[in-house]
C-alpha cells in the first residue's frame, strides 16, 4: 500500500491591491500571500484502477471539488493509468479568503506527482495549476510570494525576519463571502496604482491595503462587525483575500499573545466564529514531495 500525507495550508493575504482588468475581464491583481499553520489534511492512496476518489473525514462537501477537478487533470496530462483514493480532513473555513480549496487543489498535485512517480517539476504543476485556480500556482511555489497579474506572477518573498517572527490573529465570522459577486461590483476599485515590492518589505504589516474589502462589507456586515470588535480591544485587523476572515498582528509580548489567545477563547465561545492564532511558515509543508 503506497500512501502519501500532506497538509495544506491556509494563506494570508498581507495587501491586495486590483490594479487593472484585462480584456477577457480578469482582475490584475498586486498582492503579498503568506502561508499560515491553520490546515487542512490529505492522505493520499495509490490504486491500481484508474478511478479518483475521495472520502471526507470531517465534515460533508462537494461532490465535485478542486481537489478532485486537480488529481483529474494531472492524470489526463500526464496519461496515467493509476488511480488514487484521496482522504481530507477540512480544518481551513470556506469562503473566507484563506485559499482552503486552491491548497487543497496544489497539495493534490505535489503528492500524486510522487504518488504516481512523474518527477514533474514544479514549473510544470503551476502551469496546470492556473488552469484549477488562481492561488493555486502559489501555494505550489512553496514560499511566501509577491504575486502579480491574476495570480500566475509569483516572485518569492525576500528574506524579512519580522515576517517570520510574527503571529497573527485570523478570524473567521459564520458568514462567508462568495468571490465573483465582489469581482463584479460595480464599486469596486479596479485602479490602484502599480506598487513595489521593496517598499512593501520595509514595513509589511501596514503596507496598502484590501481593495476588495469595501465592497466585501457591502455584501457581508459581519466584516466590520468583526474588525471594530477587534478593534476595540487594542487590535488592528484587515480582511484577507476576498473574505470573510479578518486577521491582525499579535504584537511581540506575552501579554499580547495572552490576550490574543484569551480572544480567540471568547470567539469561540460566541458559537459563530472560527478564530485561530496562527504563525507565518516559512514554506509549504509539502516542499518535499516536489520532483
């Protein structure tokens, strides 16, 4: 029995910046994506028969998923004859902003391209991937990125210990936001001016800003309500990627960090909220399985 084990993590979307459309209508985007330790679980089982399926340790979903739409078009490219049973447990909450699905989707990838011993380099994988979605080439680079275009321009982070040696305090309200209704608000702002990314590291935590996040709002009250309430107690939050989950930076005290921890409790305990205390990783658990 040939099986491989693989997380997948959620992302952060320090800044989001829309910057232009092109002509197919696609978002250009500017962004700084950090992996979290909040993730999901996958184990991966070779078959001999070629079919692909999947069994969901924690919670119901989808019929059809990235996950399966991903181990799908790697074996149709590849022309594999095998198959793969696929076990996840979902840990990262849908519809916040966190890119549960596209990890899951490039988790996929990296383990069935050892699963089914191919030695695709990654470049290959990504490649495939934008096709499935696009933070999926990201989360295949394996490191935190500066990301362009609509999603396929991945550029690695450089080094920046306040990065590594934050903690951020990520959380999700019950409600989620769908992404396509924000891409097609009429407000939303699609001209924010080109940024660079060496101004971005000299102070990572205040650069830019969301710029999908007003309307997100609109669409989705418990944003704010989330961000003032956070607010309120000494804590400065922006909402990731298209939503709804909100983070904040835990400044580097014990007292802090307490506080932090002592709020994620109280959240919690409000029976509508997913709320973790996260740190930053410095590359995707599934670095290995590359090759």
């Amino acid at each position: 029995m040939v099986i491989e084990n693989i997380l997948a993590p959620a992302k952060i979307n320090l800044f989001l910046h829309i910057v232009g459309t092109r002509p197919d209508g696609y978002h250009l985007l500017q962004s700084a994506f950090v992996m979290i330790d909040w993730c999901d679980q996958l184990q991966l089982q070779w078959r001999e028969a070629p079919a692909i399926t999947r069994e969901d340790l924690t919670h119901p979903l989808p019929a059809d998923d990235l996950v399966l739409h991903a181990a799908r078009a790697l074996q149709q490219a590849a022309g594999v004859k095998q198959g793969a049973h696929i076990r996840i447990a979902k840990h990262i909450p849908a519809q916040a902003g966190l890119g549960g699905g596209s990890s899951d989707a490039a988790s996929t990838l990296l383990a069935l391209n050892r699963l089914w011993r191919l030695h695709w380099p990654v470049e290959r994988l990504q490649a495939l991937g934008v096709q499935l979605g696009a933070d999926v080439p990201f989360f295949l680079g394996g490191r935190n990125a500066w990301v362009e275009g609509i999603g396929e321009q991945i550029t690695p982070l450089p080094d920046c210990p306040a990065l590594g040696q934050a903690r951020l305090l990520v959380v999700k309200p019950q409600q989620g936001v769908a992404t396509a209704p924000i891409f097609a608000h009429p407000l939303l702002k699609r001209d924010s001016p080109p940024v660079r990314m060496r101004d971005f590291a000299a102070s990572p935590f205040d650069f830019g800003r969301n710029d999908m996040q007003p309307v997100a709002q609109t669409l989705c009250p418990e944003i704010k309500n989330t961000i003032d309430l956070l607010k309120s107690k000494g804590f400065q939050a922006r909402m990731t990627g298209s939503g709804s989950a909100v983070f904040a930076v835990v400044p580097d005290s014990e007292m802090e960090l307490q506080a932090a921890v002592d709020l994620v409790r109280w959240f919690e305990d409000q029976g509508c909220y997913q709320a973790r205390v996260c740190k930053i990783l410095d590359s995707h658990p599934g670095n290995s399985l590359k090759g």
